[in-house]
C-alpha cells in the first residue's frame, strides 16, 4: 500500500509540474508567431510600400507611343486650327496654338510631372502615418499585455475550477464521512495531490475556451487586415495603370474635342493617391479606438486575476467563465468597426477631389471585397 501511495505521489508530482503557470515572455513570442507582430503587421506594410515604388517606375513603357500620338494629334490640331483662321471663323492667337507644345513637354518629362503631382498628396500620407505610427506602438504593448493578463485569467481559473472540485468531492457524504476519520496532515496532502490533477483536467475545458477567444480574434484583426491591405492594393493598381496609360490622356486632350481628357487625369490621380493619407488617417482614428478598448478590458482582466496583492474576485471569475469566451468583445467588434471604415476611403477621397470614374470602380472593388469577407466569415463561422 505505501509503494503504491508512493508511485501515486510520484506520477502526480510529474501532472503538477506540466500544470506549472505558462511564461508569459514565451506565450508573447508565440503571439507574435501566429497573429503577427502588431495589429498590422510591419513586413506587408513594408511590402506595400515597395510594391508601389517598383510599380512606379515602369512609367515610362508606353510614353514612346504617346509622343508618337501626339504628334499625329498636333498636325491634326495645327490644321484645323489653320483652317478656321484661312476661312475666316477665328482670328490669329498664340497662346491656344502653345497648349499642344506644353502637352507634349509633359509627356516627354512625364516621370518628373508625376512625381510633381503626387508631392502634395505624399506630404499628406507621410503626416498621416507619422500619427498614425505614433498610437500603433502603444496599441501593440497593450495588446501583449491584455494577451498576458488573458492567460492569467485562464490559469487562475484552471486553480479555482480544481478547488472546487475537490470541494465538490469533500462535501459528498460518504466522502465526508471518510474524511472526518483523517488527520489536518493527511488532509492537505491528499488535496495538494488530488488540485493538480483536477486541474489538469480542467485545462482542457477552459483551454477550448481560450481557443475559441483567440479565434474570434485572430477572425477580427484578419478581417481589419484584409480590409487594410485591399484600399492599398486598390490604390496600387489605380495608380500605376493611370501612370502607365497617362501619356495616351495628355496625347488625346491635345485634340478640342478631347480637350478636358487630361484634367480629369489629374484629378483622378490625385484622389487615387489621397488614398494612403486617407487610410492612415482612419487607422489612426481606430487606433484610438483600439486603445480605448484594449485599455478599457485591461482593467477588467486586472479585476479578475487582481493587483497589488488584491485576491481574484471569484464571484466576477465564475460569471466570466460562463460567457464561454474569454474575452469581452471590446477589441473584437472595434477591430471589425476599423475593416468597415476602411472602405470608405475612396467616397472620402471624392469628397476631396470629386471625379467621375473612381467612385464607380472602387465601390466595384470594395463589394467585391465584401462578398469575399462574408464567405470567409461564413467558412469561419462553420469552423467553430
């Protein structure tokens, strides 16, 4: 009976040291690992960025073609030109026989001309991502801090969940009984081997609801991705189509009857290319919301696992654990409010330079966009 007493205590000592609290340095590099380093993650930002330098600089693949059109375009406009001055219709002017010339200066410097009119849009988007950097950094350490004091909330509850089992266990009646007959020594050492392993067994319980709380997380802040990097690939493919395919605009406009082609290249450039200030303008008005939200549950897991020497409260802990999420939903719906502000990035940008096409062709892009987040929000939905 002792050997037997003895093997027991051995094989639960092992149960109790797996059942050890998880380090919190560790769980944060494993965070980082599966949900990135920060709520956008810093090497697709990067890439973004990249992409469009390297797409800009194709700008010049058809401006040999475009200088060719336009020169058919300025002998057909100097002789039309000729023309209604030798029959009389108009009189000799100077300056309107000088616009063909100007057009065909821009094509010629067209990548200087491009970099000239993004220069205003680009101080905008550097302004923006300055403040936009400056919340992020906070919001990435609150976030790794609300994901430490999660684990704790969900190791404590794996020492409460046994206890009370084994509380549940002592009020039995024949277990009562039983144990009046033992002494305080044997008492506790039974219950320092009985609490580890029961809870080892309630991990599994509470380790499907900390499974299920960093899905729907992780479901979150991919959605809020997603959202992200389509404005900016959006704005990617917008742009450099309108650089590349320019020329042809500014060669066509030198003809009167497509006189206004090359103004609403311009502006059609320019709103495409407010979409980086835009964005980040509005991922630092959700940062703010992040901060708010992540600070705000904070506070209530602090509640919980207590501070300062402050005991857990049990009765906040039990109703806590039979939401059957560990987590309060804050973060969660202000990351999907940030994915719905998102595509509203390019109606803002027409409200600052109003175009005709661009509205079109990204509320195109953007239902595309959502018909693609629903079915991912569906294929998710099914999962869990």
């Amino acid at each position: 009976m002792k050997r037997l007493c003895l093997v027991c205590l051995l094989l639960l000592s092992g149960v109790a040291g797996f059942a050890q609290t998880i380090d919190t340095a560790a769980y944060k590099h494993s965070l980082q690992y599966l949900q990135g380093d920060g709520v956008y993650e810093t090497g697709m930002m990067v890439f973004l960025g990249g992409l469009k330098e390297s797409i800009w600089n194709h700008f010049s693949m058809f401006i040999g073609d475009a200088q060719a059109l336009a020169a058919i375009f300025m002998i057909i406009f100097f002789a039309i030109k000729s023309y209604e001055m030798m029959v009389g219709d108009k009189r000799m002017e100077i300056m309107p026989l000088l616009r063909p010339f100007g057009l065909a200066m821009i094509i010629i410097w067209w990548g200087g001309f491009v970099k000239m009119v993004a220069f205003p849009t680009d101080l905008v988007a550097n302004q923006t991502e300055q403040m936009f950097n400056s919340v992020q950094s906070d919001v990435d350490g609150l976030r790794f801090t609300r994901a430490a004091l999660m684990l704790q909330v969900a190791n404590s509850l794996y020492t409460f969940e046994a206890q009370a089992d084994v509380a549940e266990k002592e009020s039995d009646t024949w277990y009562g009984q039983a144990w009046n007959t033992v002494s305080s020594a044997v008492k506790q050492g039974i219950s320092t081997v009985i609490s580890p392993l029961l809870e080892l067994k309630n991990r599994l319980t509470v380790g499907m609801q900390l499974l299920l709380t960093q899905t729907l997380e992780l479901l979150g802040i991919w959605i809020l991705r997603l959202a992200t990097y389509i404005i900016f690939m959006i704005q990617i493919i917008y742009s450099s189509i309108l650089i590349i395919l320019g020329p042809f605009s500014v060669a066509v406009s030198i003809l009167p009857a497509f006189r206004d082609s090359f103004s609403t290249w311009v502006a059609r450039f320019v709103s495409v290319n407010l979409y980086s200030g835009i964005a980040y303008l509005i991922m630092y008005l959700c940062g703010l919301m992040q901060q708010y939200a992540l600070t705000s549950e904070i506070s209530k897991y602090q509640a919980l696992v207590g501070t300062s020497g402050a005991a857990a409260d049990m009765t906040k802990m039990a109703a806590f654990a039979a939401n059957g999420v560990l987590s309060f939903g804050e973060v969660i719906i202000v990351f999907l409010i940030g994915a719905i502000c998102m595509f509203t990035v390019p109606s803002i940008s027409t409200w600052v330079i109003s175009t005709s096409g661009i509205t079109s062709a990204a509320s195109n892009a953007g239902r595309g966009a959502a018909t693609v987040m629903a079915v991912a929000r569906k294929a998710a939905g099914s999962f869990i």
